[in-house]
C-alpha cells in the first residue's frame, strides 16, 4: 500500500443542504434535494436506493464532475470543485484505458504526480500482488476477466492514497461469487489503509455486509431518508459453519431497509443517473432489490 | 504482439470461416481477377473497340505499355521522377498529418473550437485539388511549395475528419477517470483524447495517403521537369499515349503501397486494437 502524507488530513467529509439539477432548458430537474450529511475519516458509508434516487448523482458531487446547484460539499473542510487524486473513484463498468498494460494502468496516478518510471512500476507490481493480480500486470484490460478488470480498477484509484474512494456499484456487474470475493478483498485493502468510503450500491445484502453505516435515499427528487448504524461487529463472517446473512438481526434489519425501498420505488421507471452527471447513462439499468 | 488473449467464443470463429475463403483460394480469385481485367484491357485495345459513347481507338495495348514502362525502368530520369514525386507526397501529407490531427482533435474534443473552426473547413473541403492550383501559384514563393501544398490539400480532410471522429468516440468516463487520477487537460489529451481516437486517426491516415497521392498529377501540372504527375501530363501534351499509362499504373502502385505502410505502422502502435474482446 503507498504510504499516506502524514499532513493529509484524514478524510472527513461533509454535505451542507446540497442540492443538484441536472440537465438543460426543459429536461431540467433536481436530481438531488437539501442533503445534509457529514461521514467521519475512515468510516464506510453505503448509499442505498432505487435506480434514479441521485446516489450515484452524489457521488459525482464527491468526485468533483458535478457542480451543485445549491449547497456545499467539502472534503476536511475544504469545498470540493473540481476532480482531484485525493478523491479516488470506482465505476461499476471499468475504465481502464485499454492502451495500456495493466501495470501502466494501476500505476497512472503516479506517472500523473511525476513518479519515475522505476518506482511507478515498483510502487504498482506491490499493489498489483495486494489484489491478486501479480501475474496480469503485462496484459490488456481487454484480456482481463470481469473481476479482474475491477480489482485493477480499485488498485489504479487506490495507488496516490487517497483519502476517500468513491465507489459507484463497483460489483454490480459481476456474478454472485466474484462480487462475494470482492467484496472481502474491498475489506481487506480497506481496513489496512482506511480511506474514508462512500460506496453506492442498490443490493441491501451488500451494504449490510461491508458498511459501518447506511444512508437510504429516495427519488424524486433524491433526499437520504435514512441514516443508520450497521450494528455487526468486524469480520463479519460469510462461511459455511457461520454466515452473517441467516442471523435473526440481519434479518431484521434487512427486512426494514426492504420495507423503506419498497415504499419509495418511483411510479414511473426512474433514469439511471451517472456520477457524470450526464442524464440517463448508456449502461442498461439492472433491476431493484 | 503476445497471444495471450482469452479464447473467442465458437460461434464467432465458425461464422468467420464461414464468409471467408481459405487464403490460397483468396490469393487464386484476386490474381484471377486482375488477369481478367488485363485481359479485357488487351482485347479491348488490340481490336480498337469503339463503343460510341466511349473508344479504346487511341488507348495503348498492355504490351506498348510494358515496353514504355520498361524504357522509364531503364531511363536515369526515373530516379529523379521518384525522389520529386515521393518528397513533394511526403511533405505535403507529413504537414497535413500534424495539423490534420491536432485540429481534428480540438474539434472534437472542444464545442468552442468546433463553433470556431468547423464552418470555414466545411466551405473549403469540397474545393477539388485543380481549383486550387491558380491560388497556390499565387500564394506560395516557389512552385516546389505550391506543389507540396496541392498534396496537402488531398491528404489534410480525410485525416481531419478521422480525427474528429476519433476524438468524439472517446468514452467520457475514461476521461473522469484520468482527472480524478490528477490528469492535467494536457495530460487529458496526450494520455486519452489521442490515444482513443487512435483507431479514427489511423483509418484517416490511410485514407489521406491515398488521397495525397490523387492529387499529385494536379500539384505537377503546375511546372517542373521532374514527377510521376509531371511525366503523365507530359507525355499527353506531346503524344506519347502508353506513357501515360505508365504514369497512372506507378501512382497507383505507390499509392497503394504507401497506404498499405501507413496501415501497418498504425497496427504497430495500436496493439490493443488487435486484440480479442471490447478494446474501445
């Protein structure tokens, strides 16, 4: 892992009456309604909603590639206003550059703060080994796995240490099992280094398994109708002989979080936002829990 | 090139085997192929056809042609012809592949450039080679230079617009990626922009070889003694009917050869373009 600044501040962030629209002249509406929230340095946080409830729209405000309409956003104090390393992020289709290796990929944060060559590639093989991918790092994206190309994507926005990741359903197009597999390793990177994350997902079995905390939203326009405590204590386990998911309190509170999305599910099929603020994206919409 | 590449599924090598010859009998219809056209030049010519509307009356045999093309082979003016025609092909595609490019890229990467830039490209584009030549003769020192800037002309479209087009299909979230990662907008567009417009940049590359060699016959009308264009032009002001020929047959040829080159060089920088699965 690359060390941190030691005078970074760790990654606190806060939300004040945020608000964003999107979209132009007649298309325009509020994607995102008066969110106040404020998530402690090294926390994970899950956002947890409907297609077109704004979570992936906030996180984009996170990311820096979306200019609220109204309130602020700031990292550490620090109004967030443009896309920066200390703001990692993750999309659920990868964005690795299919031009280059792997290696080249994970280590093009560094090649971006003006690393040499040497110790890019040094600094990106120890990363590369941390997820699994040791033996990849000559390949192209194209000639990874679905897995793979995200494990590689988490390591690429991983590599400057920053201090939040942000996370746009990173897993949500993979198998059950990968994502399972996935999900560990998300644990294990993260509990070594523990960047602040926010993760977006609409699987309630995923939150509860990775989150110290759940924000629920809901569309229309998207506001946090939610805030609540993950009560399970770390590891949890997700075995044979012991599984978190058929302990009575999982079911309970899954039952809940069922209860509040059902409720709020638009009339109409929502848009599926981007963290690019871009409308409806390209990427086709998967269905919700 | 390693290949290293997972499997491609069945159903997509079987529906290629299915439309594509095996090589030795795409090699049998394409030499098939130009023989027959030989042929029908031979007979067309051999016995003067006169269709009316179009004659072979005046048009040189294959073999007046071959024993014209063996003179040239065997003349010390050859050499020159070639160094002339390849240098004025050269630098006028050489300049046109950076401008060409670089133009290409801004346009499509920026809609204030575009706005700026775009409408006076679209008037001149259409404007054919020879319409140029009096202003190139006016505007230029030299006619070497105006020559140069004939074949300019031919090769700078067809690589701006590949480059335009390159720049639009490049995907908006590798972009995002690159800032968040700390990508400066210059760092944005040599590590991204260019890069994923490579394979637009490359096709029009090719295209603006081609093209830059369409218009030499029109760059040498304007003087010289020495050229591919020049000699062709010549040899139909002062009769030499299967010189002409010659002429054409040796433009093509470069200009397919040097096509084929610009092709094969793009494949050598573009090595992820050649790989199975969603290279983008």
């Amino acid at each position: 892992m690359s060390a941190r600044d030691p005078f970074a501040r760790p990654g606190g962030v806060a939300l004040e009456a945020l608000s964003v629209a999107l979209g132009s002249g007649a298309q325009r509406f509020t994607a995102v309604r008066d969110v106040s929230v404020s998530i402690a340095p090294g926390e994970f946080v899950c956002i947890l909603g409907p297609s077109g409830c704004g979570k992936s729209t906030l996180l984009g405000v996170l990311a820096g590639h979306i200019v609220p309409a109204g309130g602020r956003a700031t990292l550490d104090g620090v109004r967030i206003d443009g896309p920066h390393p200390d703001r990692g992020i993750v999309f659920q289709q990868h964005t690795l550059f299919p031009w280059r290796k792997t290696l080249d990929n994970v280590a093009f944060g560094l090649k971006m703060r003006g690393v040499g060559k040497q110790e890019r590639h040094q600094r990106g093989r120890a990363l590369l080994e941390r997820v699994g991918l040791a033996d990849f790092a000559d390949r192209y994206p194209s000639q990874l796995s679905g897995g793979m190309q995200q494990r590689a994507e988490i390591a690429r926005a991983m590599i400057t240490g920053p201090r939040i990741l942000l996370m746009d359903e990173p897993f949500g197009a993979l198998d059950a099992q990968t994502r399972s597999m996935m999900q560990a390793l998300l644990l294990d990177v993260w509990s070594e280094s523990r960047p602040t994350v926010v993760f977006v997902t609409h699987d309630i079995d995923e939150a509860l398994f990775l989150a110290d905390r759940i924000l629920v939203m809901s569309p229309g326009p998207g506001t946090v109708i939610e805030d609540m405590r993950v009560p399970f204590a770390r590891p949890r386990e997700r075995g044979e002989t012991r599984d978190l998911v058929t302990e009575p309190e999982f079911i309970a509170i899954k039952r809940h979080l069922l209860a509040l999305l059902r409720h709020r599910q638009p009339a109409l099929p929502a848009p599926r936002l981007s963290p690019l603020g871009d409308g409806p994206s390209s990427l086709p919409s998967t269905s919700a829990p | 090139m390693t290949t290293q590449a997972l499997p491609r599924p069945a159903s997509v090598s079987n529906a290629a085997s299915r439309t594509r010859p095996a090589r030795g009998a795409r090699a049998a219809l394409q030499g098939a192929s130009l023989a027959l056209g030989l042929l029908c030049w031979h007979l067309a010519t051999q016995h003067r056809l006169n269709l009316g509307v179009i004659t072979f009356e005046n048009v040189p045999t294959p073999a007046e042609t071959l024993r014209a093309a063996w003179s040239l082979l065997q003349s010390p003016k050859l050499a020159h012809h070639l160094t002339s025609s390849l240098s004025r092909v050269g630098w006028g595609y050489a300049s046109a592949a950076v401008l060409a490019t670089v133009t290409g890229l801004l346009i499509g990467r920026s809609p204030w450039v575009r706005l700026g830039l775009l409408p006076p490209l679209e008037v001149l584009r259409p404007i054919p080679a020879v319409a140029w030549i009096p202003l190139a003769i006016l505007m230029f020192p030299s006619s070497e230079l105006s020559m140069i800037f004939i074949t300019f002309t031919g090769a700078f479209f067809p690589i701006l617009l590949g480059a335009i087009h390159g720049a639009e299909s490049v995907d908006p979230r590798l972009v995002a990626s690159a800032r968040s990662l700390g990508a400066s907008r210059a760092a944005v567009l040599r590590e991204v922009v260019l890069p994923g417009a490579a394979q637009g940049i490359v096709a029009g590359l090719a295209i603006g070889m081609g093209t830059s060699w369409f218009c030499l016959v029109t760059a040498e009308m304007i003087s010289g003694q020495f050229g591919i264009g020049y000699y062709t032009w010549e040899s139909y002001t002062v009769q030499r009917y299967p010189n002409i020929i010659v002429g054409m047959l040796l433009i093509g040829v470069l200009g397919m050869a040097s096509s084929a080159l610009v092709r094969l060089a793009g494949r050598l920088v573009t090595p992820w373009l050649a790989l199975d699965g969603s290279a983008r």
